[in-house]
C-alpha cells in the first residue's frame, strides 16, 4: 500500500524511569490484540489523553470507533505529564498578539472554555481521577520582569480572560514569595493524568469502542472516500476516517520548522510534605528560561518539573535524572520555602513545543480522510480536549469556528 505520502510515526521512548502516575491505581484500560472487524466508522491511533478525549467525543456522537495503540493503553507520554490542567498558553498572550493579531485572544479564550469543558465533562461521567479546580500563579522570572507582566496582564484583561495582578507586596503578603509581580488566574485544575485517560477509554468502551494491543500502525493510504491503514502485523484496517493522536511520535508529514522536541524532568515527592495552605489550591510557574512549575496532589504530594534542554535526546541520560531532579527541589526550597527531601519519583522525557505555543489539529497534509492532533507544551491536556471538539464536529460535517486557528504550519 504504499503510496508518495507512506508514512509511519517515529518510535521513541517516552520516558525514561517510571512516573508516579504509572504506581498509582485505575490507570489501565483493557484491550485485546486483534481488532474483532476490519472495518470502522472512525479508526483512533493512539491511546493516550488526546486518543481518550477523541474516543469519548465520537462515541458520544454514535460513532463505531477502534483505537489501535502500539503500546499498552495510557503508557505513552500521558502517563508522564504533571497534569497541571491549564487555560494560560506557553507563549504570554502580548507575544501571540504581535504574530496574530485579534487571532491571538481567540486562541486563549478557547483555551479557557477548553478548560471548564474537561472539568464539566469529568463531573459529568464521573470519572474519579482527582480532578480538582485551581487557581494559578504566573510569577516574573528571566524572561519576563515585572512590566511584561503588567503588559501580559492588560492583554488578558481586554480579552476578557478573567485574572488579577498581583505587585511585589501582594503576592509577598498572600503567597510569601519574592518575585516584582505575578497573574492570578482562575479557570484551571489538577489531575490524575492516568485515571483522567484510563476513565474516559472506558466510558468510550462501555459505548462499544474497540481498544486494540499492541497494533502499531505502518502505512496509510487513501481509497476513494476510505482510508486504509497496514500495521506492523501484516493486517490492513480500514475506515471512513482516521486521527492520529500519537503524541510526540509524530508523522514524518507532520515535521515542520513550527515545531520540535526537547528534553524535559519531573519529580514527585513524598506524601504529606509540610507546604503552605494556598499550594492545595494553586498552581505555580514562571516565566523562566529554563521554568520551574509545581502543584501538589491529594496525598500532599509535591509535584514538580522544568528544566527543559532544547536536546531532544538529553532526557534519555540516566546520569542527568538526580541532578536534575536536585535542581529541581532546590529551585523550589529556595522560591518558597519548601523542602522535599528526596523525591519518591523523578523521571524524565521528551516534551513538543511548537514556536507559538498552539497545537496542530488538522488534516493530514496530503490526505482528505486522515487527521492529526498534535497537543504539544505545556498545556497538551488542553489541547487534546480542544483537538477532540475540533475534529468531533469535523467527523459530522460541522465547522468548528476555531478550526483555522490550529492547521497545520
Ligand atoms: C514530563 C511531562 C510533563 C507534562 N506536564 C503537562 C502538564 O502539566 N499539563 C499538560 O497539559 N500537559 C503536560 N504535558 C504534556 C502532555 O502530557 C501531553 O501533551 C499529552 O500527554 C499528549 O498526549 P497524547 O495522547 O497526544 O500522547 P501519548 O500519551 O504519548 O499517546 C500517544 C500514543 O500513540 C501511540 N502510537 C504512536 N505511534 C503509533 C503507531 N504508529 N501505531 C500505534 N500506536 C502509536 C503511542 O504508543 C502512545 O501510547 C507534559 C508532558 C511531559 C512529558
């Protein structure tokens, strides 16, 4: 089946040591190794957050849907993820604003609507992944002092993105850190990336979607009105559509200067680290080069990432983990007094960024009947609910307003 466009999404490992997320419960979605037919109303590859929220949004529009992974279900780049759930895009809105225009406050105000949609959606088919509704701190770092961040805040305030400002004394008083200024802002939240996935494949299961594994997808090529998929195994699937949703193992068509791979670590404290009462509801990063971000889970828990290389290969370095992971806890110790002692977890892996922050959801260049959702940064969660309303209306001949707003670059 091959054609000009062949394709096959590159291998990579996503994570080197083993997440916490991955030693926590209910993170597992059953599947079986052979798909029971061949053909599908939709074919999903890729069973991660971004696969999960596709499968759930299909299957609710009656869609008979197969989601092939080449792994074990939820054992991608999903299960590595902090999972700050977050509105406020990697790029501050004042830079998206220069190379968009009105296009840049759209963008974020869907990201806001993305962010209480998840959280709806999760409160709606009671999917119990410890989701919980936060507020969070964009604090001045070396990127940005504190008149960006008054710049970043009035261009927030005139896209109606509901935030405050907080000076050098405020945010002293209510969160005793020393910055010259920092965002508050609502809309935001924390999770369990792996039972946030795992629940969501299997309300899409209990609706009849198939999950099969290992299937690792080779080939795809387009017959007429169909597409046609070749996996590693010999066989040939075949559907009225297909989304990749394979994460950061991206299709060769996909590659683009827009975007790129880098290196990036996390930890995960003891439970019960002593910390102050704002951080249960908050999330914190900077604006930092390389940042440092942190939130805590319901077992108090303190977990915590950045130190990202611009290296795509750097985070597969065993010899980097500990070190990072010590610079890491002691960025943290030294912004707001919290000591972590030595973490229960540290792991690290590759991380996407695209040049301005947004995600590619699009069709597959070349192809009419094959889709791609590429959640990159650091709000790939985000994203992935955002990809599934864009291509869920897509799938039934509806026009998402916003589509433009993510193709292909
Ligand atoms: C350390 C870290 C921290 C992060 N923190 C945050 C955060 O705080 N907030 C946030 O919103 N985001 C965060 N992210 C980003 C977020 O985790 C990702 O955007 C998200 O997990 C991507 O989900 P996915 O489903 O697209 O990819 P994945 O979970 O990787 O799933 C893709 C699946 O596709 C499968 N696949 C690939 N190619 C094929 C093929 N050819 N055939 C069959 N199967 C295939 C893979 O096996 C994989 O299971 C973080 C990421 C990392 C690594």
């Amino acid at each position: 089946m091959a054609t000009p466009n062949a394709l096959t999404s590159r291998k990579r490992r996503l994570h080197l040591a083993k997440p916490f997320w991955a030693a926590t419960k209910h993170i597992s979605a059953p599947s079986i190794p052979t798909p029971s037919a061949r053909s599908w109303d939709v074919i999903i590859v890729g069973a991660g957050i971004s696969g999960a929220l596709m499968a759930e949004a299909l299957t609710r529009k009656n869609r008979r849907v197969l989601i092939v992974d080449r792994r074990v279900p939820v054992r991608g780049s999903s299960i590595a993820s902090t999972a700050m759930i977050q509105h406020e895009i990697d790029v501050p809105l004042h830079h998206l604003a220069r190379r968009m225009g009105a296009d840049a406050a759209r963008t974020w105000r869907r990201s806001v609507r993305a962010v209480q949609d998840l959280q709806d959606l999760v409160a709606r088919l009671g999917i119990a992944c410890d989701m919980q509704a936060k507020q969070a701190l964009y604090l001045t770092g070396d990127e940005m002092g504190h008149r960006a961040m008054r710049s970043e805040f009035e261009a927030r305030q005139n896209a109606d993105i509901a935030c405050d400002y907080l000076d050098q004394a405020e945010l002293m008083q209510r969160f005793g850190i020393d910055r010259s200024a920092a965002i508050l802002s609502g809309t935001s939240a924390s999770a369990n990336p792996g039972q946030l996935t795992a629940g969501l494949l299997s309300v899409a299961q209990a609706r009849g979607a198939e999950i099969a594994s290992p299937v690792e997808i080779t080939d795809l090529a387009e017959t007429g009105d169909s597409a046609a998929l070749a996996t590693r195994e010999g066989g040939v699937l075949t559907a009225e559509q297909v989304v990749f949703c394979t994460g950061y193992e991206f299709l060769p068509v996909m590659e683009s200067r827009a975007h790129r791979i880098t290196s990036t670590w996390a930890l995960a404290s003891r439970p019960r680290i002593a910390r102050p009462d704002w951080l249960d509801r908050s999330l914190v990063w900077e604006a930092s080069e390389p940042y440092l971000y942190f939130r805590s889970a319901r077992d108090g828990r303190i977990i915590a990432g950045g130190e990202d290389m611009d290296d795509p290969e750097a985070y597969r370095d065993p010899a980097r983990l500990h070190a990072k992971a010590r610079r890491i806890a002691l960025k943290l110790r030294n912004l707001c007094g919290i000591e972590i002692g030595s973490p229960a977890y540290v792991w690290a892996a590759p991380f996407g960024n695209t040049s301005d922050g947004l995600p590619i959801i699009d069709r597959v260049p070349g192809f009419s009947c094959a889709h791609a959702v590429m959640g990159f940064g650091g709000n790939g969660i985000t994203f992935s609910m955002i990809a599934a309303q864009i291509i869920a209306a897509r799938l039934s001949d509806k026009r998402d307003p916003d589509e433009e707003l993510f193709a292909f670059r």
